[in-house]
C-alpha cells in the first residue's frame, strides 16, 4: 500500500513566489481509508494520521507567513502541539503504517524546529525555498582580502615560532581576532536589517510573483550569510591556534 502523498502542493521560485496551500491543493485519498482529506495532519473520516504532503516547508508546518522576524515563544509552543500530536508513543498499537507516519512526521517536525529557531538557518532556508542556490557556500568578502591573507601568515608563523616568538604571534592573532568578531557582528546587523526589509516588502506582497525590491533583497542576503559563515570560520580557526599555545 503506498502512503507517502505524490502531491507536492508548495509554490516557490523567483517567478511565483512562496504561498501557501489552500485546500484544493491538499486534497487527496487517505491511505487507509481512500476518503478525501483536506486536512495536512489527519483524516476527518478515519482519524487516521495523514503524512505530511511532499515538499511541506517549514513555515507551513508552524502556521507562519514566510517572515524572517518570528516569535520564538510562539514557534517553541507550536512545536511542542505538534510534538504531541505527532509522538510515535501514541502510536504504538496503531497499524505499522501509521508508526512509520508518526516517526516520518516526528523527524520532520524537529528538523523544521531546529532551522526555524536559529535566525541564520532560517534565512538560508528561505533562500533555498525561493530556487536560489541549496546551501550558501562560505565567501570571504573582497574588501577583507588583505586582512585576511595577513592573518593566514600570523597563523603560519604561530605555528612555527619558537617558544620565546609565539607571545608575539599570539598577539598579533588576538588583534586580528578583535577585528574579525566586529566584522561579523557587522554582518549580523546588516543581516538584522535585511530580515526586517524582507518582512516589510512580503507582509505587502499581494500576488504570487515577487518585486524587484524582493529580488534583490535575497541577493543580498545570500551574500552576507555567505560572508558571516566565512568569518565564523575564521574566528574558529583563529581561538583554535591561541588555544593550541595558550
């Protein structure tokens, strides 16, 4: 018996834009009864537990708008609703199909949780939901270039300075480590102003394509999210070496 729903009912990409499903999207046969559901979790005729539909995105499965500014109150509390609901312990003397639903439906749940809750994930999450690029790939910023090529020879030097040279070194790599914290906190405010600019255009967006003034807001987030992850690579690699000879 096959019960994972073919349907994939989320609308994405630049040229259409996220939206939500309606009920005419979300129809279709139980698994176990063959009645039509409309519901994303349940059958109204049999109860039985409905697996989510393909491609249910994370904003969908919380009830939220495809807004970068959440309520972490609000997301906690609807995921332990949705904990409950799903949790394979009220499942254990359903059939072996709805089991399999409640743990597919559970891991679902936490992965969504888990991007959902973290700011950075969840941009990165809505750039790939609107057809950009899967993930965003680390990027240093061409205006740190010299910078950072100067701290790449503090680290070899740290690495192969004497005992009596590595205070030296070690100084120069809490300097550059200053700097490469306030250049991230740098992006993470930019990233702060772009999720309120991205809010402010979609909370307004009345059709299903997105403006030029959205477009371009994804491009730029993209870039600085790019550029945060190279910077906390940096700053890891830069407490490892001090750690190393602290």
């Amino acid at each position: 018996m096959n019960i994972v729903p073919e349907k994939s009912g989320l609308k994405s990409g630049l040229d259409e834009g996220l939206s939500f499903f309606n009920k005419e999207e979300t129809k279709r046969p139980c698994w176990s009864c063959e009645s039509e559901v409309e519901d994303l979790y349940n059958c109204s005729h049999c109860t039985a537990l409905q697996q989510f539909l393909k491609d249910t995105d994370y904003f969908t499965l919380f009830e939220l708008g495809y807004l970068l500014t959440i309520d972490l109150d609000v997301l906690e509390k609807q995921y332990y609703v949705l904990s409950r609901k799903f949790h394979p312990d009220y499942y254990q003397k359903t059939s072996e199909e709805e089991q399999m639903i409640s743990l597919e439906n559970t891991a679902h749940l936490t992965r969504a949780y888990r991007t959902l809750k973290d700011p950075k994930k969840r941009m990165a999450y809505l750039i790939q939901l609107t057809g950009q690029e899967g993930d965003v790939p680390a990027a240093a910023p061409a205006e740190l270039f010299e910078e950072i090529l100067e701290i790449q020879e503090h680290l070899e030097a740290l690495e192969a300075a004497s005992s009596d040279e590595q205070a030296q070194w070690m100084t120069a790599l809490e300097a550059d480590l200053e700097a490469m914290e306030g250049h991230r906190d740098a992006a993470g405010e930019k990233l702060k102003a772009l999720s309120f600019e991205w809010d402010g255009l979609e909370v307004f967006r009345i059709d299903h394509s997105y403006s030029n003034q959205q477009r371009n807001c994804l491009k730029e987030m993209q870039r600085i999210l790019s550029h945060d992850s190279y910077l906390d690579r940096i700053v890891e690699e830069i407490r490892e070496a001090l750690d190393e000879v602290g």
